[in-house]
C-alpha cells in the first residue's frame, strides 16, 4: 500500500503555551492570563493559545492516517525546541515532508520512522513536534495498511508484549488544585494531583511550608472521599525547581524538607518532580544523582522525578545511566519521533529506573490516544492524562482507549 496525499489541518491544543522563564520571574497572574514581560524568544504573550497540526496522511485505499504535531506548555525552555506555531510549520511540512512521503510504499512503522528522524533541512533536524506528529501518521498507516491495531505494531516490531491491564493514569490539577483533586479521587485516578507548583510565594512558601500544608491536604482529602478503604494513589508533586530555590543546592537540606514532606504524605507514597533546574544538561544530571543517592542514604520514602533537562532519548538514557532521579519523565513531544519513546520506556525498565510516559496538557486528543498504544505496547509505570488541565477530558481520553484497546484484544 502507498501514500496517495500528505493533507496538514490546523488545529488547537488542550492547553497553551506558558512563557516558563517569565512565571518562575514572577509574572503576575490576571485572571487567566498573566501580566508582564516576556522572557523566551518567540512568545507574544505569557500565555497564548496553544497550536497543533493535524498530518493526514491518503492512502492508496481511501483510507487515512493520521497524527498531531504538538509542542509542550513550556516550549522554548529547558533546552527544548522553539516555540511551534502553525502559520510557520505548515509551509514547511508541505514544502520538506510532503514531496517525501506521496508516492511511497508503506513498509514497516520502524524503518519508516527511523528515516523520518534522520532527517535534515538546512543541516538541522526537524522540529521535535513534527517528528512527534509525522511519526504517529506512520505507526497509524503501517497498522491500517495491516489491519493491526497501533500497539500490536509496536509490540510485534520490538518484541514486547501487550499489557493486559489498565497502565497507572496520573491526572493533573493545573493552579485549580483543590478543586481537581476531588475529582480524581472520585474518579479512582491511580497517581494525582501533579499540583503545578511553580512559584514560591504562592505555591511553595518561603520555608516550603506551602506545599506541605498541602500534602496534608490531600492526604486528609483522599481518606475522607475514598469509597474503597484500598484505595491508595500515589501523591505526585511537579515543583519545577522551586525548592532548590528556596533550600539551595545542598543535597542534604533539601532531602531535609523532602522527609518534612514524607510525613506530610504518610501513609501514601509521594513523588517529587523537578526539586531543582540548574539550567544546564550536566549540572542537573549531577544534582539529581546526588539528591537521588541522599534520599536512598537516608531511607526517605520520596521518589525523585527527572524531568527538565532530560528531553530526548539520549538524555533520559544519560540520566538513568547515572541514576539521576528515581523516575524519568519521558515527556512524549520532547523525543520527536514516537519511536523514541517505546526506547525511552524499554531503556528506563532495563535500567531499573521508573518510567513515566508523560507528555504535556498541550497536546491533542490524538497524539494522546496513540500515546496509550505506545504504553499499552511498553509497558511504563505510569501514564499522563491529557491533554487539558480540566481532569476529566483528558483522563476519558486516556481511560477510555485503554479500555478499547483491552476489550478488543480480548475478542
């Protein structure tokens, strides 16, 4: 089977991209915007509509293929690729891609990928976010073209086998972080709240007591709302560098606040994710390693997540190579092409380190449904729920392909 027509739609995100350098500055917030200037090349405003671009992809059969090029919240920061903007990366995906792929034979999902990664233009490779909705275009057509669904693609290309049951669905709040948490308690959510602890007046507190009173919170929320005496999720805190800001850089003082924070927590298992972003690849690597290395000297029950800094494949194997963190986000639209991210969460579990499929509220419903497939083919200890900030879209979205894909395997 061939590729008849390559068709690119514009189209909006879950969520909105987030100039990061200029929130962590301290942008104020108005309403839901915010006030001030911004710091990363390429934003208009601190917070604007986020943008995606939907690649179809004709085949010869009538059928039609297809994935969503989207960028993370944080585009521009943490090493990452520029922002992506529709009106810019259209012209140059009909322009580069498109002459590519019309014409072409359908072979299997990882040569074709593979090619899709090797590719450069003007010397550089092509922007994370449309390798990342390229690639799921491909998987899609290499399973229609077989009439397979897209996990058994990737579980029969790279030898694994295919869950059969649901993969741990992590929910997050956004700034709504009492409100939220409600629902994912009602709704069972296995890993909840990610809390979108991003400031230290508001969020944090100047001695950190902030979220630890909030800890306690939703410890004390979950044993009130809980139908199931057994239910107990995993408490998971994304605080994007913000105790390093406030405890510095000693390894042992954070991991003093971070045992403040396991008593918080008790008798629920707590994550922490991002405890500090030095701004650099190798500097964050060893930061990690060391804290990492602290907590499991001191006996701490916290789990430190990697995530700034370690967005490609060869960066999440850098850190989990050194152990810099207990768990690696492998935020899926950082590693381009989805390929990376089946290795990403095979790497991670050959490691022994824990493998979050992540991703961002700034993705779409079909880059979120391909990425269950990906997970459900991998196997990770957790998946996001996205896109959105909302809970409930994203973690249907989520729950619900899962579900699809579990019931048709049975038959």
């Amino acid at each position: 089977m061939k590729i008849k027509n390559v068709v690119c739609a514009p189209g909006r995100t879950g969520f909105y991209f987030d100039d990061q350098r200029a929130i962590k500055a301290g942008a104020t917030p108005d309403g839901f915007a915010y006030e001030g200037d911004t710091v990363t090349e390429g934003f208009n405003s601190i917070r604007q509509a986020g943008e995606a671009i939907s690649v179809m992809l004709v085949l010869d059969d009538g059928q039609i293929a297809w994935g969503d090029c989207a960028a993370v919240q944080y585009s521009g920061a943490g090493g990452r690729d520029p922002l992506f903007l529709a009106k810019n990366f259209i012209p140059f995906i009909e322009k580069h891609i498109k002459p590519i792929f019309v014409g072409r034979e359908i072979t299997t999902f990882r040569e074709m990928a593979d090619e899709l990664e090797a590719m450069e233009v003007d010397g550089k490779r092509l922007h994370t976010a449309i390798r990342y909705g390229v690639s799921q275009a491909i998987l899609d057509a290499v399973a229609k073209s077989n009439h397979k669904l897209m996990c058994e693609v990737i579980a029969e290309e790279y030898g694994t086998t295919i869950s059969d049951q649901m993969i741990p669905i992590f929910t997050q709040s956004g700034d709504n972080r009492y409100e939220n948490p409600d629902k994912m308690i009602i709704k069972g959510a296995q890993v909840l709240p990610h809390g979108l602890i991003n400031q230290i007046s508001t969020k944090l507190g100047e001695n950190g007591e902030l979220l630890e009173e909030y800890i306690a919170w939703l410890r004390d929320r979950i044993i009130k709302l809980r139908h199931d005496p057994d239910y107990s999720p995993v408490l998971h805190l994304d605080v994007y560098g913000t105790i390093a800001m406030v405890f510095g850089s000693d390894p042992n003082v954070i991991a003093d606040y971070l045992a403040r924070l396991e008593k918080a927590a008790s008798p629920f298992m707590l994550r922490i994710e991002g405890p500090m972003d030095v701004e650099e690849r190798e500097r964050q690597m060893i930061a990690l390693r060391e804290l990492t290395k602290v907590v499991d000297e001191r006996g701490i029950n916290v789990e430190i997540v990697a995530d700034e800094w370690c967005n490609t494949l060869e960066d999440i194997k850098y850190f989990a190579d050194n152990k810099a963190g207990h768990m690696v986000q492998i935020k899926t639209p950082d590693l381009g092409g989805i390929g990376n991210i089946v290795e990403a969460v095979l790497y991670c579990k050959e490691r022994g380190i824990g493998a979050y499929q992540g991703g961002t509220c700034n993705e779409t419903d079909r880059s979120a449904q391909v990425c269950v497939h990906l997970a459900m083919a991998t196997n990770p200890d957790q998946i996001l729920a996205k896109p959105g900030m909302g809970v409930d879209e994203g973690y249907m979205v989520v729950y619900n392909e899962m579900q699809r894909i579990l019931a048709l395997l049975k038959k």
